[in-house]
C-alpha cells in the first residue's frame, strides 16, 4: 500500500497548505519526509486541542466552583428562613393564645353583664 500526497490533510490549519512543504506532484507516492512533517503538524493541532480542553476544563472548574458559592448562600437563606418560620410560628401562637384568653374574658364579662342586669 503506498500513501500519496495530497492537498491539506489538517483543515484550517493557518501555515499553508500541506502540499506546498511537499517536494513532488500530489499523486506522486509520499516520502519518509513527508510523512513526518504531516504527523509533526498532526501532533500540533492534537496539542493545540489539548490546551483548549484544558482552558475549557478551568472554566468548568471556576464555573463549579461558582455553583457551590451559591450553594452556600442557598443554604445560608434556607437557615434564615427556618429560622423566621419559627419565629413567626411561635408569633402567631402567642397572638392566638392571647386573643382566646381575651374572648374568654370578654364573653364572660358580657355574660356577668348580662346576668347583672337581666336577673
């Protein structure tokens, strides 16, 4: 099996065009020294994919590291809110807890009332 030359084996690479570094015709058979410079660019552009995984992996890392400062303040808010719900909780019961003690007092003046003047 014998490897040809041909245009640009990388697409978008920003050197020229692969076949321009090669010493001979395109359907001419590749050489050791072709076959290097293609996987020396090769190698390039997998490198150059590499870093951008890694600065793409950084972000993740800031944009996790994001989620759990607002998990904190999530869970900062939540305590708060437990906490006035029993606040509020223990308001309304002492409001209620008074207002009975109130109607059972005014029920029984007005019944006093009632009796004093009545019988």
């Amino acid at each position: 099996m014998q490897t040809f030359t041909s245009g640009s084996a990388v697409e978008n690479e920003p050197e020229q065009n692969l076949a321009d570094d090669f010493d001979h015709w395109p359907n001419e058979p590749a050489t050791r020294n072709d076959l290097r410079i293609l996987a020396t660019r090769i190698d390039r552009r997998f490198a150059k994919i590499d870093t951008r995984f890694n600065k793409i992996d950084a972000r993740f890392d800031k944009i996790d590291a994001q989620f759990d400062k607002i998990d904190a303040q999530f869970a900062m808010v939540d305590a708060r809110f437990t906490a006035q719900k029993s606040e509020l909780r223990d308001a309304i019961r002492r409001d209620m807890y008074g207002f009975a003690a109130f109607l059972i007092f005014a029920t029984t003046a007005v019944i006093g009332a009632i009796k004093t003047f009545i019988i």
